[in-house]
C-alpha cells in the first residue's frame, strides 16, 4: 500500500517511535471499523501516559499526561480536555505484533480513568494485520 507517511516523524522523539504510527491514519476510517471491545486493565496501559504526547507552545511532543495530572494549572488546556472525556467511549489501540497495544485514539480517556482510580477501561482492538484500513493514501 502505498501510505501517506506521517507528517511529523522527524520531530518524533525516540520514546515514541514504536509507539506512534509511521504513516497517517484517518480518525473517521478507525471509527468506522466494526472492532471487538476488550476490557483492559488501566495498570497495562498507563506506560503510555508517561510519553510526550502532547504539544506545548505550539510545539509538537512536549507533554506527558502524568506532567498534565502533576500540574493541572500549568496545562489547563489538556486538563481541561482529560476531564471533559466521555468514559463511555471506548479506547482506540492497535495490538502490535510483539502483542502489546498501543493507544491510537484515546489517550485523554485513559488518563482520566487513571486520575479516577479505574481499573479497567474499554478497548476496541485493531489487529496489526487490519492496519492498512485506516491508512491515507498518497
């Protein structure tokens, strides 16, 4: 397939080169997938919240959820967003080959089910195979 390479990867900080994707993927085409919905343990996941996902100062990759939890005033903005989430919604992830997966769409979702002591969310599972079907294409 001939994918749209993500648009980012050479700002991408290595903690974060397997985890997210290499190529762009469209939101509406992973919403659009009837997925199985998994019930995972909040303990499994919460590595994820310790990357710099999220961008300060118009600077891509600068935050991690745990600094936002840390410093709810300093990062209004993503607080804000983290505790305006619908829990209801599932998690997005992708089940890597390796096995672990790793969160597509969700992560403003996982880290307010770790800030209210959840055990466990709900997610819906991409299998590695299936990728392609939310690529763009060139």
């Amino acid at each position: 397939m001939n994918r749209r390479p993500f648009p980012l990867l050479a700002e991408l900080p290595r903690e974060l080169r397997d985890v997210i994707l290499d190529f762009h993927w469209d939101q509406r085409l992973l919403w659009a997938l009837e997925l199985p919905v998994v019930e995972q343990p909040v303990a499994e996941l919460a590595w994820q919240l310790e990357l710099p996902f999220w961008a300060l100062g118009g600077r891509p990759f600068q935050v991690t959820p745990l600094q936002v939890a840390a410093d709810p005033g300093r990062y209004a903005e993503q607080y804000a967003r983290t505790m305006a989430t619908e829990l209801r919604y599932p998690l997005d992830a992708v089940r890597r080959p390796e096995g672990h997966l790793t969160i597509l769409d969700g992560v403003h979702r996982l880290l307010r089910a770790w800030l209210d002591g959840r055990e466990s969310v709900r997610v819906r599972v991409l299998e590695w195979e299936a990728i392609d079907s939310i690529a763009v294409r060139r």
